[in-house]
C-alpha cells in the first residue's frame, strides 16, 4: 500500500495556496516559484527512497527447508546451499539449476529428497547420484506450493484447488466449508496460502486477507474430502492466518493482524477440534486519572515446535517468545521474550494499513537451532550461541 501525502509547501513566510486569495496575492516571483518546485522535487525523492528501501525485498534468500540438522537454503539467483548450523556459514558445494526457469521454493519430499517448484509450474525432485533434476509433476494452475503426505503422494497448492498430480484431479470446498463469510471464492483462491501436512495426512491450508481476516481448510489426503475445522470463539474475520505447525498430540495455527492497531492469537487443535491458546488483542491502558495510551497486542507471525523442549515458540513486532505448552499461555506474561532481532519492516500491504509480516517462516533443526526467514534481511538463526542474520 503506498502511502499519500498531502501537503502545503511555504516559501520563507509565504504559503502557496490559491484559496480564497485576491489577484495580488496569487503573484509570486518566478524565484519564490522555482524554490517551491525544488522543495516539491526533494520532497518527491525522499518519499520514493524510502518507499523502495522498505517496500522491496534485499535478500537473496528466497526460501530454505531442513533435513534433521541440516539446513538448505535457496538463494534468490537460483543455487541451493548448506548452512551450517554451527558455523553459521555456507558450505562451498552448491546445487546449480541448469534449466533457464526461475526457482520460487524449495522442500523435502517424505524420503529426504530435494524438492522445487518454479515459473514454469513444475515440481522436480533432485537425484544427488545422478547430479540433475527430475520431473515429479506440472500442475495444470498457478502454483503455490508442494508438499508430500506419509505415504510420499504428491499433492499441489494452486489457485484452483488442492491437485492430485498422480490423476490431475483437483480438490476445491464447497461453501459449507467457508469459515470466514466476507470472503467470496468465485474462481478459486486468490492469495497464496500459508500451508502444512500433520501427522494424520491432513492438509491444512490458511490464507490471510488483511483487513478482511483469514481463512482456514483441512484436507484429508488419505479420504481426498475437505473437514471443516472448529474454531470455537475465535474470530477469523479478525485474523489472518500466518502460520501452522504441529507437537506429538496437537496442530497449532498462528494468527496476526496489523490494521490501525496489532493483535494476534494462537489456537490449539486437538484433531479438528480448536481452542484459544492465546489471546493479544489492543487495549487502552490507563496512565493517569484521565489519560489513556492504546496499547498494541502481538502482530503474531510463524509458529513453530522445538523438539529438545518440546515449546513453542513465535515471532511478532517484539520479538521471539517462547511458552512451556504445560503451563498456562492464555496471557502474553507467561511467554518468555527471548530475543529482538533488528529487521527491516515493509511499509504497508496489500489489504491492510499496517505493515506486512517481515517474518516468513519458522522451523527448528533436530539439535534445537531456531532458523527463520525473513522478507529482507536473509535467514535467522537463534540458539544458546546466540542470534545471527546470513544473507
């Protein structure tokens, strides 16, 4: 969203506004105009310097995934890397794509292998004896992502649906599926989704809206139905899905808004059956006997599980919070704020006032490294070491 100036430019003690002023008084010098339009140019410059700095991308890391300790990485000129987690540096080995096709992402399908989807929508699987790249599928739409059930079955996020690229059927609910009823799906999905397999073969799939709130679908790869999720009292009108992850017994969903104000959430499914772990809405808190300040909640972005502890840990405007799942997290005061990493933040979105999400994704390595991608300042990675930005 970009933002619009109004503004009345003076020249030393004069205004120039044409508002009901005499003949006289709309006679400037051809100086005074001249230092107006200079001023009106500077102006211009700077509000573009920071429209760009803040409203494009810097990194060259597009996406990354891990195998146990491992950690790929895929670089926005279209190699694959390790990241060592330790040494917090890149091994020189790379894997090149010698097709003339942009990479957009970057998986594992269930055996380890190396996953990406590019521009051209295919999915190809890397064979490391072979050193190239393999076909699994072309999906027949816009392709948003890729992912792998326990059986290894391929299935394609699209704007028209879930597809089975094995029989290039494609899989779209119903309305009796729609949680959120100020979104209209005519055609399709029209933003790309945020996704995630759990340990039942269950697709979850979340979609933000900004102002307009999220969405939320469960799709049972195994029985290849929908199942309508019960969100309980949360509002998904008022929230926009960011992120999903799952521990040994529940499915947990992060949710986060940033229009006029902050506020975020997390829920807690047992099967399909939601609860509110957590609540952080804005609030007007009393400083004197009569002045209140407004209060941000948390703008709650990615979610993920730690297998060493076994909590769960998520990222907003303040940082990287961590919660013991077996004591009560209902309140942001039984979160431990870990770390404050310094990142760039876009400045406006597509369907919201406030800013974009500058955190894309979170997972943690078998050891317990905490690896984060952001929007512009490359991957983050957090431990008992510390915290530390690889671009």
């Amino acid at each position: 969203m970009t933002a619009v100036f109004f503004c009345r430019f003076h020249v030393g003690r004069h205004a120039i506004s044409y508002i009901n002023a005499s003949s006289s008084q709309r006679t400037f010098s051809m100086k005074r105009f001249l230092t107006a339009q200079c001023q009106l140019l500077v102006f211009l410059v700077v509000c573009l310097a920071v429209h760009t700095s803040f409203g494009q991308s810097t990194s060259t890391i597009k996406d990354f995934c891990i195998d146990k300790n491992r950690i790929w990485i895929l670089t926005s000129n279209g190699s694959i890397q390790q990241l060592d987690p330790k040494t917090r540096q890149t091994l020189a080995e790379e894997i090149i794509d010698e097709q003339e096709s942009a990479l957009q992402s970057l998986t594992l399908d269930q055996a380890g292998a190396l996953i990406v989807t590019d521009d051209q929508q295919r999915i190809r699987r890397y064979n490391p004896a072979k050193k190239n790249w393999q076909l699994v599928a072309t999906s027949p739409h816009k392709l948003f992502g890729v992912t792998f059930n326990r059986q290894n079955r391929c299935f394609l996020l699209t704007n028209k649906g879930i597809v089975d690229p094995n029989t290039q059927t494609t899989f779209f609910p119903d309305t009796s599926f729609y949680l959120n009823h100020q979104i209209r799906y005519k055609n399709g999905w029209f933003e790309k989704p945020t996704f995630f397999m759990d340990r039942r073969d269950n697709l979850w799939v979340g979609f933000a809206y900004g102002e307009w709130g999220g969405d939320l679908f469960i799709f049972d790869t195994k029985q290849l139905k929908f199942i309508r999720p019960q969100l309980a009292d949360f509002k998904i009108e008022l929230n926009c899905i960011q992120s999903i992850c799952e521990d040994d017994t529940s499915v947990f969903v992060s949710a986060g808004m940033s229009h006029f104000t902050a506020r975020g959430g997390l829920l807690q499914f047992n099967k399909v059956d939601g609860g509110i772990l957590l609540k952080s809405d804005s609030y007007w808190k009393k400083i004197s006997s009569n002045r209140s300040q407004l209060t941000n909640g948390e703008y709650i972005g990615p979610v993920a599980i730690n297998p060493t502890n076994n909590h769960l840990y998520f990222y907003s405007q303040n940082g990287i919070f961590q919660g013991d799942l077996t004591k009560d997290l209902s309140t942001i005061e039984n979160w431990q704020n870990l770390v404050k990493p310094t990142l760039t933040w876009t400045a406006g979105q597509k369907n919201a006032v406030g800013p974009a999400m500058n955190v894309l994704k979170m997972q943690f390595t078998n050891s317990g490294t905490l690896v984060f991608l952001t929007e512009h300042d490359g991957i983050g990675l957090y431990d008992k070491a510390g915290l530390t930005l690889v671009r």
